[in-house]
C-alpha cells in the first residue's frame, strides 16, 4: 500500500510540474504569435 501512495505522490508531483511547464510554454507562443501579427500586419 505504501508503495502506491508514493507512486500517486509521484503522479500528482509530475502533473503539477507539466501544468507549470505548458503554462510557461503558452506566454512564450502567445509572445511569438503576436510578433507574427505585427510582421504581418505592420507592414501592410
């Protein structure tokens, strides 16, 4: 029993690690696409 309450631990650890890590991820490409859009549409 022990061994699966470390392992949910674990699980739980991971899931909050990769939530941080896509909401990191999506400033960056929110930062990239509007950097696009004014290439794009800046020189119009």
């Amino acid at each position: 029993m022990e061994l699966f309450l470390v392992l949910k631990i674990l699980f739980v650890i991971c899931i909050i690690i990769a939530l941080y890590a896509v909401i990191r991820n999506l400033d960056i490409i929110k930062i990239i696409l509007i950097y696009w859009k004014d290439l794009i549409f800046g020189r119009k």
